[in-house]
C-alpha cells in the first residue's frame, strides 16, 4: 500500500500504491519519451497532488501540439506505453524496441541505428 516512485513518471497503479511490474515500467519509459520528443512531462501540474491525479485521470498533451516534427508512428507507440489500463500496453520493454525499431526500419533510415552495445565486427580493428 505503499506508493513508491518519482511523481510525473509513475504508473496509474503505483499511484494506487498496487504492485509496479514490467507494465509499469512501460509507462514511466513512456513518460520519458514524451518528454524527449516533446520537451514537456506527460503529466505535469502545479503540485505532486495534482500531478498524480493527472496521471489517473488525464491524457497527456497531445504530441501533434508540441511544435515539434513527431512522426505519427513514435506517436502512437508513445500514446500505447501511457495507456491508462496496464493490460493495453505493451507486455514488455523488448515489445516495445520491437516497435521502435519497426518504425525505424519502415523510415528507410537504414543508417540509422539504435544505441546499444558495439558490434564484435566493429571491435575487431
């Protein structure tokens, strides 16, 4: 019954103090992707009070109104991890990455790559 967590990146139900699991931890990523893409919290107000209603309640700020270039896709992956109800988001982190690097794949941005450990072939040299 113990709620645990940093306010503006919390679960809907971390916020009702239940048990966090991989669900909750796809919100809370979904909360920093809101942010990075956006340059604004997902779910914040004036004080922690209001900001854990808000994550009970409200939707976060549309990211088509950020003034920034959002494809649609990275939208609506965005939208699914910060879904209200934990059984309509993503499962887990690695279904996630695989939507990520859909969508990456699908830009044709073949030279585009996401961060991670370096290939064996590039430690060779």
């Amino acid at each position: 019954g113990t709620i645990l967590g940093t306010v503006g990146y919390m679960s809907p139900e971390q916020v009702r103090g239940k048990e966090a699991d991989a669900k909750s931890d796809v919100f809370s990523l979904g909360c920093l992707l809101h942010e990075m893409v956006s340059g604004q919290r997902a779910f914040s107000r004036e004080t922690s009070v209001e900001t854990l209603t808000a994550i009970l309640h409200d939707e976060p700020p549309d990211l088509a109104d950020s003034g920034k270039k959002i494809p649609i896709e990275l939208q609506r992956i965005i939208q699914h991890c910060l879904e209200k109800n934990p059984a309509s988001r993503f499962h887990s982190a690695h279904d996630l990455a695989f939507a990520l690097r859909a969508i990456l794949s699908d830009s044709g941005g073949s030279s585009a790559r996401l961060v991670g450990p370096p290939s064996p072939s590039l430690m060779k040299s």
